[in-house]
C-alpha cells in the first residue's frame, strides 16, 4: 500500500499541522513503511490465534467503588478564576 504527498498533507492539515517540504518527505517515507509493514502483517494466516489485549493475564487492579461526600461548592469553585453561584463561568467559544 503505497501512501501519497497529498495524502500526508491532508491528514497534516486535519490535525492542524504545518509541516514543511522535508517533513513532508519524511513522514510520506515513513508512513509508507508502517503501511508496508502491516500490509505484510495483514498477510499472516491468524485463524487458531486467540484474540488477545496483553501478552501476559492481567487483571483490574480497581478498588471497589466507596460512595462518599462531594466538595461543598463553595470549596469547588474557590480556585476558579470566575463563578457564578454554583456554577464555572467559561469564555464563550463558540459565536
């Protein structure tokens, strides 16, 4: 599978970032090779393999859930650089 310029700066420019011509040349190249390298994967017969998450069992370490008492609001918003009663106040950021 064979990546493109064009499509390097297009997903450059969807993740806002602005690369320059060398940068361009060089994640094309090496796109292209992690594409190659799992096209070759994609070449393994995988059928009695096991879907596996991790090489090794593993298992939650999470304790078990305590229900407990929020902060009172007015510990909550005490940091904040503005509030409204209970409430955060934000810059507007969308018109």
């Amino acid at each position: 599978m064979k990546i493109t310029r064009a499509e390097v700066e297009h997903v450059a420019r969807l993740a806002r970032l602005e690369l320059s011509e060398p940068e361009l040349d060089t994640f094309t190249s090496q796109m292209d090779s992690i594409l190659a390298y799992v096209e070759k994967l994609n070449g393994l017969n995988t059928d009695d393999i096991v879907p596996t998450s991790h090489a090794v069992p593993m298992e939650n370490a999470f304790r078990a859930d305590q229900p407990k008492g929020s902060l009172p609001v007015e510990e909550a918003t005490a940091n904040a650089p503005e509030h409204a009663e209970s409430f955060f106040r934000v810059p507007k950021v969308i018109e």
